[in-house]
C-alpha cells in the first residue's frame, strides 16, 4: 500500500488526465451543499442525524438566547434603577433563601428538559442499523483515501486541487481531484482510521465528524437522503497541511452508483497493480529502525 | 466583605503560627503532588488494564477454546479490516473480506502480510473490533497480533486467527442489535528491532539469495 | 516561637534590599506579585502579538504572509501557551494572589517567601524556554494540547517540542510550588478571627485555584514526562507500535486540562465578587453558596474531561456520562452569575472603570456559558467539535472573561499597588474600545464555526471570508484597546494623583484597604484581630 501510493502520486503529477476526468464528475454536482457567504447558521442537513442535530440545536439555541436575554436584562434595571444617583442607599439583603432555591432549581429543571433529546440524539447517532455497504477512510497527511471493501476493495487518494489548478465552478479549499461516491437513501458503514497523526473527516451537512486514529478503527455511519455534492475539512489538527485536506462527497442515485463503481474498478485496478513493479526496486527501509 | 473593618482592632504583640506548622502543611501538600504524580504514571497500566477487562474501545477479549454445547443458531458477519502505518514499508489485507459464523462458534481467518522493503523487518500489530460494544463479546483464541513478526524482505506469510463471538452478545441489550463486526488491524513498525537484526547479519552472507527471494515471492497485488 | 518571628520580623523590617537585588533576590510578596504582574503583561504584549498575526493572516482568504504553515501551527501553539500559563495565570492567580492574599487575611507575607521567588523564577525561565521553542527546528506545531502522534519524534523530530515540554513543565514546578505556599499561606497565617467562613471570596478563589493546580498540574507533569521518554528514550507510553495508546496522552492531558480551565477563570470570579461588592456597596449576596459553588466546580470538574474528546471514538455511554456530568457545571456557575446580579440588585453602584468591566465581565461570560452548555452535549457537540463555534465559546469564557477580570483587577487595585489612581475617563474609554473589540472579535466566529469552519487553519473556504473580516477587524480594535490600558498604564504612574487608603468608600471593605496606598513593603506585621459577627 505504502508504495502504491507513491506510485499513484508520481503518476498523478505526471499525468493531469485523472483530473480532467474528474472535473466532469464535479460539474455535475447540482446542489452542493457547501458553506455560503455570511452564514449564521448550520449547513442544511443531508442526513437524519443532522436533521436531529439541528432540531435539538434549535431548542438549545433558544433556552440558551432567553438565559442571555433575562440576565441582560436584570443587569439593565441594575444600570438604571441601582446606581448611585437612583438609588443613594443600598440595601443591606444579602440573603433569601427561596431565591436561592429557585436559581438552583431551576437550572436543574432546564438541564433536565435538555437532557432527554440530548440522550436520545446520542444513542440514534451510535446506533448502525444495518447498513449495506462500507466504506474505509484512511487519514494520511495530509490527503484522504477511501477503499470499497464491498465492492471488490478498490481504493484511491483524494487530494485538495491546489489553488492554482483551480478552475471555473469548483471550490477553492474544498473540490478534490478524486471524490468519494455514495449512492442516496443507502445506509453506508464509515469505517476510519489513519496511517500516521490523527486526522478528523468531518462533513457538516452529514453530521459526521469522527477522529481517525492510528492504530485503532473507528466506525460510524451515514445516510444520505438528498443527491449533491457535500463538503467538510480535515478536522484534527494534523501538522503543516491541515488546512489543505478537505472531504468531497459526491452523492447520486443508485443507478449512478453502480455505473460508477464498475468504472471506478478499472480505472483504480489500473494504479493498484503498480506494488508489484515496486518489490523489484530496491526500496529504502522508511521504517524507523532504533 | 462579611467582616466589619471598623471592628478591626491591632494587637501590639505578633501571634504567629509556629514555622513548624507551615512545614508540616507543607509536606502534606508536597505528598499530594508526589501522589497524583504517580497516579498519572500508574494510568498507563490501569488504563490497559481497564481496556482489556471491559472491552472498551473495542479491545477484544482472549479467550479458550469455546464449548461445543454454547453454539446457538443466530448468525453475526465478521468483516476483516488491514492497516499499515506509514512507517512500515509492508502490504497486509485480510484473505476473505468477510466471514458468517454462528454464535459461539470458533472459526478461522488469514491474512496476508509482505514485507516490500529490502530489510527484515519486525512487525506488530494492534487491533480492535467495531462497533466498540462488540469487543467484550469478541474473544481471540490464537492470534498472529498476540507475538511480533519477523519478515525477511521480499517474504509474504499467511497468518491465521481464530475467534468466536460469544453468544451472550444477544443477551446484552446494548450490543443485540449487532448484526456484523469489524475486525481491524494496524501493522507497524516494532519499537523493538533486534530480531530483523540478527536477520540482517545473517542478510550480508547470503545476499545473493535474498535478492532471490524478493523477486521469487511477489504479492498478488 | 513568637518571640522569634517577632525577631524575624524585625530584621526584616532593617533589611529593606535596593536596586536590582530588591527583585532578583525579592521575599516580599508584593514584589513578587508586581514581578508577576509585569510578566503577565511582557507575556500579554507576545500573546497578543500572535493572535495579532494569526487574524491578519485569516483577515482575508489565500495566504496573506505566513507561507510556511508550520510556522502558522507554531503561532497557534505559542498563543494558546503563552497566553494560558503565561499571562493568565500569573496576573491572576501569582499577581493579585501574591500582592492580596495576605493583605487580606492580616498576613505579614507568604508562608514559604524564598519558595515564592524560587516560582517566580522558574516561570521566568519557563518563558525563555517557550520562547527557545518557538525559535529552533521549526517550533512546536502541535497545538496546546500536544497530541501525540502529530508531537512524537516521528512528526515532530528536532528539539522544538521537548523545549516546549521542559517549558511546560518549569511553569508546571512554579505552579506546584505557587499552590503550596498559597493553601499553607491561607490555612495557618489567617488573623485572628479571620475564620474560613469569613474570608473574602477572592482568597477562597485563589484558595480553590491552589488545591485544583495541586492535584492538575502532577497529571501533566507525569504525561509530559511520558511524552519526553516516548520521544527520546524509546518507551511507548502512547506509541501504538509499543503496545501504548494516543488516546491515553488525551486523557490524561484533559484530566489535567479541564481543570485548567477552572484554575483560570476561578481567581477571576474572585476578583468580579469583589469589585461588585465594593461598587454596589453591599455585601456579597449569598457569600457562602457563593464560596461553595466555587469549590463544587472545582471538583466536579475534575469529572468531565472527555468532553474535550468526543470525537476520539468513544463507547456510547462514555458520551452519555461526559454529557450528563458537564451539564451540572452549569447549576454552580448558575448560583455564582445570580449572586453577582443580586449583589449589585438594590446596590448603589457607581459605575467606575472596575465595575464597567466586573459588568462586562458578567454580561460575556454568561454569553460563553450559554454556549459551553451546547458543547456540553456529545450529540450537538458533533456539529462543532474542532470548529470556530468551539473558538467562540473559550474565547469568551476564558480570554475575554479572564482578561476582563484583569483589567477590573488592575483598575480596582492599581491604587493600593503603586500608590496612584488610574485616569477615570482614559479608564472608561479603554473599557469601552476593548468591549466593543472583543465582541467584534469573537462574536462572528460563533457563525463562522456553524457553517463549518474548522479551527486552527492557515486558510480558509471563500466563503467564510465574510465573518472573518469582520473578526479580524475586532481583533485590530481590541489591540487599540490593549494600547491604550498602556497609556492608562503610563499615565497613572507618572501621574500626581495619589491614591487614598480606600478610594472606593465604604463598599471596600477589605482588609487590604486598611493600610495606606501604596502598600508599605511590611504590612499587618501587628496581626490585625477580626472580631465581628460570623458570615451570616
């Protein structure tokens, strides 16, 4: 795997025929769901668990606007009722119990009332029904690979278009040479982990956002519930190229999915076969030996 | 503020605590640090040893051979999952991509690691199972991640593991809902290299025939 | 016994060093204090030249002038470092704790005065050490929080990062060695009569911060150690090649982290009682759920640390825990917020620089607080975990808070400090510039954060460009603001308007307004006897 990919690399650089190819596939993202200009709030939801997501936010939000609202206000009757020229004599109350009460209790009574969606959202977001197909994310720095192992395992890396190579239509920052492809209303099994740091894959409007750790694979899931193109970024500090790892996620009916896939196989088949060359190569030992 | 200054009246003789007193706080206090300090350097074992016994983070569990007379009938999938840290120069992926058992029925998986590099190379793996609330349920029998590797270059090997999932996984009400598990490996680098070592040594006489087996033996891709 | 202190406390009284001895070898606490205080401000000009950077490099999308990222992650590092243990801490735990803990409970000084220089100075060599860091092999580019991986030798080869560490852990020794002398100085050097239960709330703050820097900072010292041999000495602590986990580096990191958090923002609301108290001329309403509710969040924040991790990939019910445990954070802080508010109700306030900024204090933290609550929970965290929303929310609870607490300090304190009052009309502008600043600042990354931007990126999507135009534009003005507090700073020293012993009135009445402004170098050397009624 290790020397595939350099092989792949060597061989994207060289030849720009895999970008062309892809950038058809990315025109034809219709509605993307991306980050739009002066934002305040989430990314429409694209998955159930984002829609659930944004639902309990919004509950949230407006317990969280009412608490600012009434201290906000108290503390304005103070500026006008209680400051020295209103009010030259302070009174001496330094105790009422009941009021005590009552601003424990309440709290309480709120983190309770939150508590139950929060719970609720929790154990939904845990539980995979019975997805149907898999797909592996393997965090590299500082670009992304993805690997079908239900569709006869065949993988490929997914690097950020550089500013440069940007062109017309595609999102500076976000749009990758290669994106994933997921077929609609389909439960998909996230399985991640990652080959060196922590990486973090992350797509707002999905509600995903799961560690990739070394070592260890971490699973999720996700079903899409509208076709488009959704995008995230790398979201755990990774080293120098951080900001430059972003998630593309091309989703497209089933149909679309199964041409894709048999195309895919090919086209990726092609640049696995590359080890085999490698082993007669005398490879530099990259592993540390202490 | 719920003292009266007014009231403060000062004395012309100084009380003070005796010194000895601040020392002996003083050590108490410094016993507190030494204490939470080795707290901090016992975590490692107990956080193991907390993984290995609840299963947490999907550590899974080894285990004997499991009795014949515990096999129910329920199916679960065990999907089988590769990965290589980027520091080891090596190919590995499960032979079969999933396996069906029954319950409490010990089974048997290969995978397929290939030292790619020129040198010998000691591996090791680590392993975990998802859905995480799996890993109590999911016992190893014999395991190729239980032992270091040792790969010459060139060498591919098959290494087997023997599992079963134990049955009490549909008893428990958190995990009935588990339909398949993932097995997954990370292959690196060992810290410990002196066995690829000793290979090494030996590497330098018969060179010739090492070259040899890295052309002979190529992975299937 | 008493005869020797008495002996003891008359050589000192004769021994009154001068010159550069009078800091370098200072024993007195209001010196140290000053030194910390002047540190703080050194480490605030550094802090905020960072931050300064990073939102002039975000001010617009593309690569404005820090091409070399890693260079960006090592400001990013730096900010976070420096502004946590290198300003925050010792203005306000070191600073006034130093300068006032044992005015206020009719102490002579602290309990250990050469332990206390020897903090100073480790915490001073600690900066250089930072600053080393920062300079050599490319920096530190891991974040405060220093996951491994990402910090190992295989990601990280060079010395910068185990400058860092033994940077870490020389502030982590002035911490340790701080705590001690604070918890001794506070349990057997009260008055007579100062009881527990009578101290004023900004010795307990300081009281509650020593225990939990006690019981915080060893965890990290002994996971920085483990880092230290990972990287040099081949041990595998968190290196899953040696059967070690990174996640234990996160646990143990956050176990001592959150904490932290509370050992900053703890001292603040020492200060904010005070000021309030003082300007609303009441006593602190509700004094003793008040000092509880500090001690309740000291401990149950001990509890909650993995909120910081639920993305790691945790077992459901570990969320479920984290969740439900930091949720409760909410009811102590709750009973403090409400305190303030009935402390000033029915007051007769003079709005005063100190008191403008105990307002603002109250008023954002409540606004960071609110948020923390959405943080809290493990299913919404998911949205924001790592975004510019997560920013937002501990930059307002913690940078803004805690600086403002500084400031209000400063303001309320300067008097009895250099025997100066400060300028009220600069004081109330620079109040005014640094709240609109910060809001300016901070605000808009709330939004920044819900539509998805991830934090600690050199460049971002177009599409954020929006809010973080107008954040970097708050950024420039709180720096004004920065400015113009050392104007205000210059002014009052050179000024000729002597500060009484208690310019405040009758609200102040704390023992540290008992003696004349400034200080003299030996206070309450005659122990003052408190006899009044007990806390009600």
């Amino acid at each position: 795997m290790q020397n595939s990919r350099r092989i792949i690399l060597r061989y994207k650089s060289g030849v720009a025929f895999l970008i062309t190819a892809f950038a058809a596939f990315m025109a034809s993202g219709a509605n993307a769901a991306e980050p739009k200009p002066w934002q305040m709030n989430f990314q429409p939801a694209a998955t159930p668990v984002m829609e659930k997501i944004t639902e309990f936010h919004n509950l949230l939000l407006t317990v969280e606007v009412g608490i600012v609202i009434f201290v906000l206000a108290l503390m304005l009757i103070i500026i006008f009722k209680f400051n020295a020229k209103s009010n030259p004599e302070p009174s001496k109350t330094t105790h009422n119990t009941p009021l005590e009460v009552i601003w424990t209790v309440i709290p309480i009574v709120i983190l309770i009332i939150f508590s139950v969606p929060s719970m609720k959202l929790l154990f939904f977001m845990d539980k995979a029904q019975n997805p149907e197909m898999t797909l592996k994310i393997v965090g590299h720095q500082w670009y992304w690979s993805y690997q079908y192992p239900d569709h006869g395992g065949f993988e490929f890396d997914s690097n950020m278009i550089p500013d440069e190579e940007i062109k017309p239509g595609q999102r500076r920052l976000l749009d990758v040479d290669n994106q994933v492809v997921l077929p609609v209303n389909t439960e998909v099994r996230l399985l991640m982990t990652s080959e060196d740091v922590i990486h973090n894959w992350a797509i707002p409007a999905f509600g995903v956002k799961l560690d990739t750790v070394p070592g260890r694979t971490n699973e999720t899931w996700v079903k899409v519930t509208k076709p488009g193109t959704y995008y995230g970024q790398c979201s755990e500090l990774c080293g120098v190229n951080h900001g430059f790892m972003p998630v593309a996620v091309k989703v497209v009916s089933k149909d679309e999915f199964k041409q894709w896939v048999a195309k895919a196989k090919k086209e990726f088949a092609k640049v696995k076969a590359a080890p085999v060359k490698v082993v007669e190569m005398n490879t530099p030992v990259q592993a540390k030996v202490r | 503020m719920t003292k009266q200054p007014d009231k403060i009246k000062r004395r012309t003789t100084v009380t003070r605590e005796p010194k000895t007193r601040n020392g002996v706080t003083a050590v108490i206090l410094f016993g507190l640090v030494a204490g939470m300090t080795g707290l901090a350097f016992a975590s490692d074992p107990l956080y193991r040893i907390f993984c290995k016994v609840t299963g947490y983070g999907g550590t899974t569990q080894v285990a004997e051979a499991p009795a014949k007379s515990k096999i129910v009938d329920q199916m679960v999938t065990v999907r089988f999952d590769a990965n290589v840290n980027k520091l080891l120069p090596w190919q590995f992926k499960p032979v079969q991509n999933t396996i069906k058992v029954r319950l409490g029925e010990q089974a048997i998986a290969f995978y397929e690691a290939t030292n790619v590099s020129d040198k010998p190379i000691v591996g090791t793996a680590t392993f975990n199972v998802a859905p995480f609330k799996a890993g109590e349920y999911f016992n190893k029998i014999e395991c190729f991640c239980f032992t270091e590797q040792v790969l010459k270059p060139g060498q591919m090997v098959q290494m087997p593991v023997t599992f079963y999932v134990d049955q009490s996984i549909i008893k428990d009400r958190n995990t009935v809902d588990v339909k398949s598990i993932t097995l997954s490996y990370t292959f690196f680098a060992s810290d410990d290299q002196s066995e690829a070592e000793k290979l090494q040594t030996t590497q330098f006489i018969t060179d010739e025939k090492d070259t040899i087996i890295s052309r002979e033996v190529v992975p299937k891709g | 016994m008493s005869d020797t202190a008495h002996a003891d406390a008359h050589d000192r009284h004769d021994h009154r060093p001068t010159g550069w001895r009078r800091w370098v070898y200072s024993t007195n606490h209001k010196d140290i204090g000053t030194m910390y205080i002047v540190m703080a401000m050194i480490g605030a000009i550094v802090g905020t030249a960072t931050s300064v950077a990073i939102r002039l490099e975000l001010h617009e999308p593309g690569i404005q002038f820090i091409s070399d990222f890693q260079f960006y992650n090592v400001l990013v590092t730096a900010h976070g470092f420096i502004m946590v243990f290198f300003v925050v801490m010792p203005a306000l735990i070191a600073g006034f704790g130093n300068w006032f803990i044992p005015l206020m409970i009719g102490a002579p000084d602290m309990a250990f005065p050469r332990m206390n220089n020897i903090s100073f100075w480790l915490l001073a060599a600690a900066l250089v050490m930072l600053v080393i860091a920062g300079l050599i092999d490319g920096g530190p580019g891991t974040g405060w929080t220093v996951y491994p991986p990402l910090s190992n030798a295989d990601y990280h080869p060079g010395m910068a990062v185990d400058f860092g560490i033994l940077s870490l852990h020389l502030a982590g020794a002035s911490s340790i060695l701080g705590a001690i002398n604070f918890i001794t100085t506070i349990v057997n050097m009260r008055a007579p009569g100062m009881t527990f239960h009578r101290m004023p709330l900004f010795v307990w703050a300081e009281f509650v911060t020593a225990v939990l820097l006690l019981l915080a900072i060893p965890v990290l010292a002994g996971a920085l150690t483990m880092l230290l041999t990972d990287r040099n000495f081949g041990t595998t602590f968190f290196s899953p090649a040696g059967g070690g986990d990174p996640l234990l580096w996160q646990h143990l990191f956050w176990f001592f982290g959150h904490p932290e958090v509370y050992i900053i923002i703890i001292p603040a609301f020492g200060v904010i009682s005070q000021i309030v108290s003082t300007f609303a001329k009441k006593p602190v309403f509700g004094y003793l759920g008040m000092a509880y509710a500090m001690a309740a969040i000291g401990v149950v924040g001990f509890v909650v640390w993995a909120h910081h991790m639920y993305t790691v990939g945790f077992n459901v019910e570990t969320r479920a825990y984290f969740t439900l445990a930091t949720m409760v954070i909410a009811v102590p802080t709750g009973v403090k917020v409400f305190s303030w508010l009935a402390t000033m109700w029915g007051g007769s306030i003079k709005f005063d620089t100190p008191m403008l900024y105990a307002m603002g204090f109250i008023f954002l933290f409540v606004v960071g607080g609110v948020t923390g609550v959405t943080l809290a929970n493990a299913g919404s965290d998911i949205a924001f975990h790592d975004t510019y929303f997560v920013v937002a929310h501990f930059h307002y609870v913690l940078s803004v808070a805690a600086i403002f607490a500084m400031y209000g300090g400063f303001y309320y304190w300067i008097g009895k400090m250099s025997g100066k009052q400060y300028p009220e009309g600069l004081g109330r502008l620079q109040f005014w510039v640094s709240f609109v600043g910060v809001n300016i600042l901070f605000f808009p990354q709330h939004f920044a954060g819900m539509a998805g931007m991830p934090r600690r990126i050199p460049d971002f999507p177009d599409a954020y460009a929006g809010w973080n135009m107008i954040s970097s534009w708050g950024a420039y003005i709180t720096v004004v603001g920065a400015i113009l507090f050392f104007v205000v700073l210059w002014k009052t020293l050179k000024s000729e308007n002597a500060a009484e012993a208690n310019p405040w009135g009758v609200g102040a009445d704390t023992l540290e307004w008992t003696v004349e402004s400034p200080a003299p170098f030996h206070t309450h050397e005659q122990t003052p006897s408190i006899s009044t009624q007990p806390a009600e």
